[in-house]
C-alpha cells in the first residue's frame, strides 16, 4: 500500500505478540490531533449525509440507534490520508505484512442514550455467512476511536484467542432476532473492555470474538472502522 507520511506509532514486540497469539492490541494516543480533527469533521457529514438520505426515501431512523455508514470514502476528499497514512501501514505490516489490501471501511456510531448493543460475533462470521465453506485468511480491523471511549458508552469488549479458541478458526454464527446482527459466541465470558483516549486504534483479526455494550451516556460514541486484508478477500 502506498502511504501518505505522517508520525507513527512505536508498536512494540509484546504488542505484535499479543496480535499474532491472542489476536488484538491496543495503541494508545496514535492517531495525530489534526487527523482526529478531519475525521471528526468527516463523521459529521456522513451522519448527516445519512439522515438526509433516510428522510429522502421516508426510512426510519438508523437501525437500533447505530449508525453503519459503509464505504464513503471514495465520496471524501480527506479520509485517503489516513487509510494511506504511514500510520496505518505501520500497523499493517506489523500485524499483515508487506502487503496490504483496503478491504472495507465504516463508521460506526452510537446514540446518546440508546445506542443499542452488539453482539458477540468474529468479522469473519459476517464474511462466511451462508458460506460454510467460504475460506480466507483473518484480515485486520482498525477501530479508531473519535471520543473516549468507556463502558458507560459502549466500547468494545475482546475476547482473546486463548479463551475463545479462535486462533485458527471462524465459528458458526446464528442470526439474532429484532436487530439482524450475527451472535457467534452465548457464553459467559465477558471478554476485555477497551477503555482508551480518543485517537487510539484498536487493532484485532477478523477471528477474534468482539461485543460492545449499550451508550447509557448524554453524547455520542463515535468510531471509525478501517479494514485491511493481505490478499483479496
């Protein structure tokens, strides 16, 4: 992948061992304050963007209170300077190697108050639907925080390899009633919360088991997901 420069991030040893063995890690503060800023600004026009769009075509509003904006970026003048960024290929060959394919890239946004739940599921579970026999190498998610992100306003909870046993393999994901999302996992585990600063990226692989709660809070909690593969998928 062709990159524009920017500082990046000191991903340490511990942290690629951590992504390669239980399947994520968490990069504190990396995404430089004048890119936080363009997303922001970014993630604001496509929220309207959408509402627009629903109001158009007498929609309802977003599905369960979320907002699941998907693969605008061709339509913004800004978000190729951080999918190309240094930054991001920092992560990528550590975590995919030289190469690096844009595979898919949402934001995902929750409403104040009653910004619903997800389910546990791997992302590769979403790939594989209907597909048993649908293979792939596990490809990398970026989840790049635009506010603080806390318990208290949904954030992502992960669940490591070494608990799941999702190493090596997608699990079978059914259907949830009400909301359409895929449950692949309806155990007791709780999984690891991801409590971090706006600007951090937490990165993990398509077969690593994820939720996130409810947003009890007052604000929105806004997250910009970018996906990344090491061959076509």
């Amino acid at each position: 992948m062709s990159s524009v420069a920017m500082a990046g991030p000191m991903i340490s040893p511990s942290q690629v061992r951590q992504y390669h063995e239980e399947g994520y890690m968490i990069l504190e503060n990396v995404i430089p304050p004048d890119m936080l800023s363009m997303l922001r600004q970014e993630c604001q026009y496509f929220i309207g963007y959408e509402d627009g769009r629903l109001a158009r075509e007498g929609g309802q509003g977003p599905r369960g209170n979320r907002y699941f904006i998907s693969n605008r970026y061709r339509q913004s003048l800004h978000l190729w300077e951080f999918l190309y960024s240094d930054l991001i290929a920092q992560i990528c060959q550590a975590t995919l190697g030289d190469d690096a394919y844009l595979f898919y890239e949402q934001w995902v946004v929750k409403g104040a108050e009653t910004g619903s739940a997800f389910a546990w599921h791997q992302d590769s579970g979403y790939v594989s639907k209907g597909k048993k026999q649908s293979q792939h190498r596990p490809y990398l998610t970026l989840w790049c925080t635009l506010d603080d992100v806390t318990i208290e306003n949904g954030t992502v909870y992960i669940l490591p390899h070494s608990r799941a046993g999702t190493k090596d393999r997608i699990l079978e994901h059914r259907p949830q009633d009400g909301l359409g999302d895929l449950v692949g996992y309806t155990g007791s585990d709780p999984g690891e919360p991801v409590i971090c600063p706006a600007g951090s990226i937490a990165a993990f692989s398509s077969y690593t088991l994820h939720r996130s709660g409810a947003n009890t809070t007052k604000n929105l909690r806004r997250v910009y997901l970018a996906q990344y593969s090491s061959e076509p998928v």
